[in-house]
C-alpha cells in the first residue's frame, strides 16, 4: 500500500508546481477529462512535444514533470486513453483534454476489487479534515 495513495491525511504537495516549473520549463497545465462521463481524471503537464505527440497519436501523452520525459498514461498500467478533443483556455496557458479510457479503467491505483479507480478518489471530510476513500 502507499501511503500517499491511500493515506486518510491530507499531504498537499504545495511545491510541485514549483517543482515541475523549475525542472521541465516550457510547460502547460492539462486538466484531463472522461469524454463520456465528464469526470475530471487528473491534471498533469504538458510540453510542445508531449503535445505534438498527442495529436500525431491521438493518444493521451503528456510530460512527466517528475521524470523529465514522455509519458504515455497508462503504458504500464494498461490504463490507456484515446485522444477526442483538445480545448484551449481564453489565455491559452492551460489545456482541457477530453480522452476515452480504452479499456474502461482510469487511474493506475486500484479498489480493493482490483479495479482501476478515478484518480480522485477520496473526498476530504470538511468537519474532521480527513481523507475518506469513496472506492475502497
């Protein structure tokens, strides 16, 4: 089990902008959503390669901040996703992706069952400021 994916503690990670910024400079900010469900996936980077690369493939590529490289989600996992539809922002400084999960599945942790979850996943009790897993 990891402990920041399954923990109850909220553990914001305030840096990783900063973080991202300073080791991939030449990035923009992806919110990633289901086209069928609209649920929000996840928020990512994105690089004119990655970018590139995602329209050349119709596939979900984006840049991994933490590994300073392509990253094709789900390509470990088996979690893939089809490119439908890319939206700009009004200051063109951020990206929305509309995907399709290829095999149904989203997130590369999994419930209980074994299934591939949404990556948002816990909801934050706002009485007692506990995580709580609403697909255990």
């Amino acid at each position: 089990m990891n402990n920041l994916e399954e923990s109850s503690e909220l553990k914001l990670d305030w840096a990783k902008l900063e973080k991202a910024v300073a080791s991939s400079p030449g990035i923009v900010p992806v919110a990633v959503q289901n086209a069928d469900t609209s649920e929000v996936i996840l928020v990512a980077y994105t690089n004119e390669l990655a970018f590139r690369k995602s329209l050349e493939t119709r596939s979900l590529v984006l840049w991994s901040t933490s590994r300073n490289e392509l990253w094709e989600k789900g390509k470990t996992s088996g979690e893939t996703f089809d490119l439908i539809e890319v939206r700009v922002n009004c200051e063109q400084n951020s990206l929305l992706y509309r995907v399709r999960p290829r095999r149904g599945g989203i997130c590369h942790t999994k419930n209980r069952k074994g299934e591939p979850r949404n990556c948002y996943y816990r909801k934050l009790d706002l009485a007692g400021g506990k995580l709580e897993n609403t697909d255990p």
